[in-house]
C-alpha cells in the first residue's frame, strides 16, 4: 500500500510537470503612475531607449511584438520599455502577450492611475492616446515619437540613430 502511495504521488508531479511546464521568466509587469516617466528619464539616464506603448486591444500593437523581439534578440544594447495603456485591472490580460512575444525581459509597465489623460500629457503634451505609439529616445533623451504601426526598416534605421 504504500509503495502505491508513492508510485501515485510520482506520478501526479511527473503529470504537473508536463500540464504546467516551467515557462520563460515571469514578467514584472510595474505600474505607470505619475511620475513614473520621470523616473524612467532618471533610470535610463544617458542612455538611448525606446518606450513602445500599447494596449491589448490593438491589433497593430500586437502584430509589431514579435519584430520588436526579434530586434532585441538581435540588439541587445536596445533598452526597451513596454508600456500598456489598458489599466492595472487588465494585467491578466496583458502578461500572457508579453510572455507569448517573448518581452518579458522588457521594462514593462502598465496605466495605473485613474487619470489616464494626465499620464499621457506628462509623457508627451502632443499625445492624443493613440495607439501603437513609439518613442525613440537618445543618451541625451532627444526624442522621436512616432504613431501607427512602424515598418522594420523604420525600427532598424531609428534604433541605429539613437544608438549612435
């Protein structure tokens, strides 16, 4: 009787082990308050960056996530933060699109303030909210910001830009 009990328990955790295997490191997913751009600017100081924003909804947005993983596999100099515009409640939501793109190495960050407007206006006064919206910052944080979907040659030239 015994050994059944421990035959059995073997295998119930042999068959976790594969229903659940161990995934990719688990994404810190820090919430954007106000503030938290500053913060952003003092972290990545004299350092070039790109601060992609997004949001679950967007198909655009999605659709460039496995390029941006690509570019950062293959650049991997480029500081890339992920910043979701969905609010903290939708971060169940976006953790497993991080995951699945491979970003979980990223800075990402998503709204957690009820004023979404003001977050916005302190990253960029000219932002409206739309979405996908990519800024390419320098050392110097000089910055291009760019909405819409942005080609691969686009990427690869800003990055090289803002590198140099």
């Amino acid at each position: 009787m015994k050994l059944s009990k421990i035959l059995l328990t073997y295998l119930l955790l042999l068959s976790c082990s594969i229903a659940f295997p161990a995934h990719a490191e688990q994404v810190d997913l820090k919430h954007f308050t106000s503030g938290s751009y500053q913060q952003l600017l003092n972290k990545y100081a004299d350092k070039p960056f790109v601060l992609m924003i997004w949001s679950i909804n967007c198909t655009s947005c999605k659709k460039k996530m496995p390029l941006l993983s690509e570019l950062r596999k293959s650049m991997p100099d480029i500081n890339l933060i992920m910043l979701a515009t969905d609010d903290a409640s939708a971060s169940n939501q976006a953790l497993p699109i991080l995951t699945g793109n491979e970003l979980n190495n990223a800075d990402n960050w998503i709204f957690a303030d009820a004023n979404s407007q003001k977050l916005r206006y302190e990253i960029d006064p000219k932002w409206y909210g739309e979405v996908p919206r990519t800024y390419f910052l320098d050392k110097d944080h000089q910055r291009v910001g760019v909405s819409g979907s942005v080609s691969r040659e686009t990427l690869e030239a800003m990055l090289k830009t803002i590198i140099n």
